[in-house]
C-alpha cells in the first residue's frame, strides 16, 4: 500500500493534476487512515530539522534582500562592462556565487531586473542573458549546505545514519567541478553560439547614436552602512562555524534571522511571506513518506534486486550511476524528491553490506545528482527565469543535457577521488 500511495504522488508530480503539496498530504492522510502508519510517524517528516534549515535558509534569503546589501550590484556591474560577453559572464558568476549563501530563487530575483534592462539596451535576446544565469544559479547552489535543499536532506540522513551531518563545504568539491564544467561548455558552445548574434547586432548598431547608459533604479532596498554591518557581523561567523560543525545550520541561521528581525531589516510579516508554505508542507510529507517507506520494509523490498545489480560495479561507475539516476529524478520530478527518495534508498543499499563505497561517497553522489536539474525545465528557478527573458524549453534542454552530462563525469571523478 505504501508504493501505491507513492506512485500515486509521483503521478501527479508529473500531470499536475493536483496541486503538488495537497496531493502529497493527501498520500499521508490515506496512510493514516488506512492504519499503515502511526500518527506520530505519519508526520515525522516535520520534526526533520532538514525541513526547518530550509525554512530559516528561505526567511534567510529575504532579509538579505530586504537588508539592501546586494543593491546596485547588478547596475555596478553594468558600469563597468559594456561588451555583453563580459556582461553575461560577470552576472553568471555573481548569481553563482549568491545561490551558495542563500536561497537560488531569492539569487536569481535579484539578478534578473538587471539582466533584462542590459538585454535590452544591447538591443539583444533577453534570453541570451536569462538561460546563462539559470545553470550558474542551479549548479552555484550544490557548492554548499544551504545553497539548496537537496543539500540540506542528504545532510540530515547521513546525520541519522553516522551521528553527524554533513558540514557547510563538504559539497564543494564536486559543486565546483560541476560548477566548472558547465562553466567551460558554456564558455564553449553556448556563448560561441551566441556571439554571432551579438557581434551581427553590433555591427548593426555601428554607427548609430550611442543610447545612454541610464539604468532604471533596483526595486529593492536602499544599502545603508547599518544594515551592511549587521549582516556581515552576523552571517560571517555564522558560516564558518556551520563549516566548522561547530554550530548546526539551522541553529546558526536562525539566530541570524532573529537578529534581522530585532535590527527591523526583516519585518514579521515578510517573514511569513518568504516562507513558501506550499514547499515546506511538500517536503515534510515527501519525508515523512520515506520514513514510513523504511520503517515498515517496503523500501527494503527494493533495495535487495538494487543491491545485487550494482555492488559489482567498480568505484567509479557505482557513483556515476547514483549520481545519473537521481540526476533523472531530479529533472522528472524535483531536486527535493530526488533527495529524499535517493538518500535513504543508499543508506540501506550500504546497510545490506557488499558495497564498494563507503556511506558518504554515496551520499555525495545523491546530493550531486539532485542538483543536476537543468535539462527538463521544470526547476523554479528555471521557470523563473523562462518567464521572464523569454528562452525557449527546447534551447534550454539541449543545453542542459550537454551540461549535465560532462557535470555528472565531473561529479563522479571528484566523489570518487574525495570520498571513495
């Protein structure tokens, strides 16, 4: 009964016939009422403190927004670069590196405005700017615990497997090495093909009265010496402790949220409003699902044939293969459902004995997977990003599955050499 309620949720990830959050409560209500599982497991998934660090990383997002220290920087940028190529590169890197301290929505928001007026003073696709930040934002984000969830999830589980979980960068090695090849092939094919456009509108602009550079005013809030201090003071050391294992991250980063709060950076209300309701009911359900998938043997009954098919596999070819199927699930379904399925479906892959990795390796291969959705257009981030430059879903997945492809390489060649 418990595949049939997942299967059914997963169904309906991918019709849409429901909305996605109702339809996973709904799977737990028909557990419950079935007598399947407890009420104090039923909705165990909500005492995870993996689903309270993404809370506290969205709240997080919005005060960093809201604190006006990241204002102007897309219009600096501007400035300084006339090219578009230099344009398009700097503003990847920036995003990139934004989604590793806070949540990739939050990123990408505050880069897009920018995005689309440089596109269109260039007079180019906006969506020659737009699909570029969707692959720095996505892969910027597995560099660290907090830059996305599905970080966040394989944490928690190695923590109930070994005791402790992952620490702040301990994703670093293969968020880089994704981060960098797709970086690379980007640099290669995407730009490449983008820069016959660039240098025609050039051409064609030649000799034309030069616009000015007058950059509408950013929507958010005004930087002030008070607030920039505020949030360096406190999100810095925060941080490195996080990366220390010194303080959990969810601990840490609500301390920072409260100080946002009494400093009057955050209000209450837009507090609440950063919170996505819909994702946090949605990843709790998704985990209190797998753990009444574990506790009653029904995902045992998987693993066994899994097992048996794949403990032959060598090293690296074992981590390939966990990294490409989770990559799969991410991209059908969600980076967070990848997470939750794939983390405790390893966890007992290692647990029945045999393997040739260790727990961490595989993990990594997981949390690396579930940051590989950038070939279906079906991320947030990357509907974000659609919307508003315009890209094409067929130019975005074609791209995307080259990148991902040379991500995955990447991604098994450092785990195993790291972890292994």
């Amino acid at each position: 009964m418990s595949w049939l309620v997942l299967l059914a949720v997963l169904y309906n990830l991918v019709t849409g016939r429901v909305r996605f959050d109702i339809g996973v409560f709904a799977g737990l209500v028909i557990l419950g009422l079935l007598r399947v599982a407890e009420p104090q497991e039923l909705f165990s998934g909500f005492a995870n403190p993996a689903l309270f660090t993404v809370a506290v990383v969205l709240v997080m997002s919005a005060g960093l927004v809201e604190s006006g220290i990241l204002t102007g920087l897309g219009q600096g940028i501007a400035r300084r670069l006339q090219d578009p190529r230099h344009q398009i590169f700097a503003l990847s890197m920036v995003t990139g590196l934004l989604s590793t301290l806070m949540n990739n929505i939050g990123a990408i928001g505050l880069i897009l405005p920018t995005a689309q007026r440089m596109a269109s003073r260039a007079q180019l696709d906006k969506g020659i700017y737009g699909m570029p930040l969707v692959y720095a934002c996505i892969l910027g984000g597995s560099i660290t615990l907090i830059g996305t969830s599905g970080n966040i999830i394989v944490a928690s589980f190695r923590r109930q497997a070994l005791g402790e979980p992952f620490r702040m960068f301990d994703f670093a090695p293969h968020g880089l090495a994704m981060a960098g090849a797709g970086l690379i092939l980007w640099l290669i094919s995407y730009l490449a093909g983008s820069l016959k456009k660039i240098e025609d509108m050039n051409r064609k602009n030649a000799g034309t009265e030069e616009m000015p550079f007058d950059l509408p005013p950013s929507s958010g809030s005004p930087r002030t010496r008070k607030n920039t201090a505020i949030v360096l003071v406190t999100m810095i050391p925060v941080v490195f402790l996080a990366s220390w294992g010194l303080i959990h991250p969810a601990v840490g980063f609500s301390l920072v949220v409260l100080i946002m709060m009494a400093a009057g950076i955050l209000k209450y209300e837009q507090a609440l409003e950063s919170l996505n309701l819909p994702v946090i009911i949605f990843i709790g359900c998704m985990l209190s699902l797998t753990q009444i998938l574990q506790s009653n043997g029904a995902l045992a009954l998987l693993i066994t044939p899994l097992h048996n098919s794949i403990q032959v596999l060598p090293p690296f070819w074992l981590v390939f293969t966990l990294v490409a199927f989770t990559a799969l699930l991410a991209n059908i379904l969600d980076n967070s459902v990848a997470a939750v399925m794939m983390a405790p479906s390893v966890t007992l892959l290692y647990q029945s004995g045999g393997m040739n990795l260790g727990l961490d390796a595989m993990l990594m291969a997981v949390a690396a997977g579930a940051s590989l959705g950038i070939v279906v257009p079906s991320h947030q981030v990357t509907l974000v990003a659609m919307l508003a430059t315009g890209f094409s879903p067929q130019s975005f997945m074609k791209s995307g599955a080259v990148i991902c492809c040379f991500a995955m390489l990447a991604a098994a060649l450092v785990i195993t050499r790291v972890w292994a």
